[in-house]
C-alpha cells in the first residue's frame, strides 16, 4: 500500500509572513505545501519566485471571504491527500492608521476578513484534519492590548473560559452593528477594528482547542500566536523584524512534534505562551 502524503495549506501567502511560512515549511515539513493566495497571478508568481530558490510549493486559490473558494480547495485536498496535516491561518488585512474609509466599514470588513473567513476556513477544513494535525491562527499582540480598552463586562464575557462560538460571533456582530450608529464606545467597545477582530482570532482559538479536546482524532494542536512586528505591505514596511523572522513562531507551531502537550490552545510570541487577556 502505498504511505499517505502529508500537506499543509498556509493562507494568504503570495506575499509578507505567509510566505515566509511557506517557504520555511519547504525545507522543513515532509510532505506538500500548498501557498494559496486570492488571486491567482500573485499566487503563482509567489510560487515561480520560491521555485527559483530550489523550492517546490503548490499552488492553489484560496479567497478566505469567499465560501466556494474555500470549498473548492476542501475538495482539491479531499480527493489529492485524503486529509491535511498542517493549517496556518495566515490571511488578513488591516487598514493604516490615516485610512479615510469610515470606521464603521472598517468594522465590518476588518470581522468579516480576519475573525469570519478564518473561521469559514476552519470549519470547512477541520474534517479534514488527520491526527497529529497542528493549526495555527496568525492573531497578533494587538488583541492582548486592545481587549484592556474594552469595559470590565464584555473583557470579561470575552475572557469567560465557557464562551462559546455562537456567543463569540454575536459580541463581534454587536461591535460591528453598534460603529454604525456610533455607539460602539458607550456600549463599551474600542475603536480599533483590527483589535477586536483579532480578539476574535485568539478567542476563536480557544474555544476550537476546547472543542477538539473531545474530538476522536488523536492529538490535534491548535494555537493562535502573534508573530512580531514584521516589515511587510501590512505596516508599511516599519516592523523590525524581517519577514523570515516573522515566520518564525508560526512554523514552530505548525511543526510542533507528534504528542505535545504544550503550547496548546496558547497565544504564543516569540515561541513562548502568553498570559491573554
Ligand atoms: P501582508 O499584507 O503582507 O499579507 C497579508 C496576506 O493576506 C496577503 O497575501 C494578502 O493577499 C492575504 N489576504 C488578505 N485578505 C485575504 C483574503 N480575503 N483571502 C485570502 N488572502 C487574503 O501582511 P503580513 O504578512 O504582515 O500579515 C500576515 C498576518 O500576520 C496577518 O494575519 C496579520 O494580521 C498578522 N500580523 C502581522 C504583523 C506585522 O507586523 N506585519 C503583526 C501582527 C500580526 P493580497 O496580496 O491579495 O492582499
């Protein structure tokens, strides 16, 4: 019988830390690394660039706002790999500080991106996980600074060790509904739409860890991590971090040894645990 190929997806990485991660994943992980990127031109010629190092990544499409797109690549790695291995959530955007676009479109697009694609990819591809499988959410330090400027009551519905998916979904739709009337702030909320999305990625992930406890397939990993400050499009080039660097707590998540018992379901920095919250 022949032995399975192991794979790994990484999102949003056509350029910046994703594809940093893939191209560490490249040298490091034995089996295929699929980079995928919204639009197909910047995915395969991130692909060409790292083929010119001596590396041989995949290619696929993957738009994480987009649930066909998301299902399409279900499928490709359903009937090529008959499972996944490694999953990094990688994709997401943020506005500049001296974006004109309304806060409360920011809002939207910033939970719509970050917190609700990541999450559409998860629940799409986490039947697909195969034991011993490691997942990585790419969230960020801005999560840990910016639930503190929430008010005592929705820090502590966010930090409730039982909230659940449908609770956690409902308090980011309540934040997005409440910028558009400019309520946000009495309710208790900050104005900072890339924080409370990424609130929503490290608190997606705890939640997932505590729903995989009880999941069947053994030894699955799950962790949200912040990877720096990385000089990329995203800050326009300011972080002082290279993005290799960058790539770094993400990849040593993603290759985390087979029966870890630690970092899981952590928020992760510089490779080590993070007290949240
Ligand atoms: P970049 O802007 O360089 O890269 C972001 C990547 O995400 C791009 O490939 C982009 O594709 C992709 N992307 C955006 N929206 C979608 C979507 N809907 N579907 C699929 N892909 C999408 O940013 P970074 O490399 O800096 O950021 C990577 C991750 O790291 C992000 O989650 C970010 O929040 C996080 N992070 C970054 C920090 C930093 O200092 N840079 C600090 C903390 C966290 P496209 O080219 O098409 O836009």
């Amino acid at each position: 019988m022949s032995s399975i190929k192991k794979i790994a997806v990484v999102t949003g990485s056509n350029k910046g830390i994703g594809f940093a991660i893939v191209r560490a994943l490249c040298t490091q992980f034995d089996g295929d690394v699929i980079l995928t990127a919204r639009d197909e031109g910047r995915g395969q010629q991130a692909v060409t660039d790292l083929k010119k190092e001596g590396l041989s990544p995949k290619f696929h499409q993957l738009d994480i706002t987009d649930h066909d797109s998301i299902v399409k690549l279900k499928s490709f790695l359903q009937s090529t790999y008959g499972g996944l291995d490694i999953l990094v959530n990688n994709a997401g955007i943020s506005y500049t500080v001296a974006s004109t676009t309304p806060f409360s479109e920011q809002a939207e697009v910033s939970v719509k991106t970050n917190f609700l694609g990541t999450l559409d990819v998860c629940d799409t591809l986490f039947p697909l996980l195969r034991p011993h499988a490691r997942v990585v959410n790419v969230s960020s330090m801005f999560s840990q600074k910016i639930i503190k400027e929430c008010s005592p009551e929705n820090q502590a519905k966010l930090k409730d060790a039982s909230i659940t998916m449908d609770t956690l979904k409902t308090i980011l739709q309540d934040f997005v509904d409440a910028t558009k009337s400019n309520t946000h702030e009495a309710k208790g909320w900050p104005r900072s739409a890339l924080g409370m999305s990424k609130i929503g990625v490290t608190v997606m992930t705890f939640i997932q860890q505590r729903m995989l406890q009880g999941d069947p397939r053994e030894d699955i990993v799950i962790n949200a991590c912040c990877p720096g400050y990385v000089t990329t499009d995203m800050y326009k080039f300011k972080g002082h971090k290279t993005i290799d660097e960058g790539a770094d707590t993400p990849v040593y998540l993603a290759m985390l040894p087979p029966n870890c018992t630690s970092p899981n379901g952590n928020f992760v920095s510089d490779r080590k645990i993070q007290q949240w919250g």
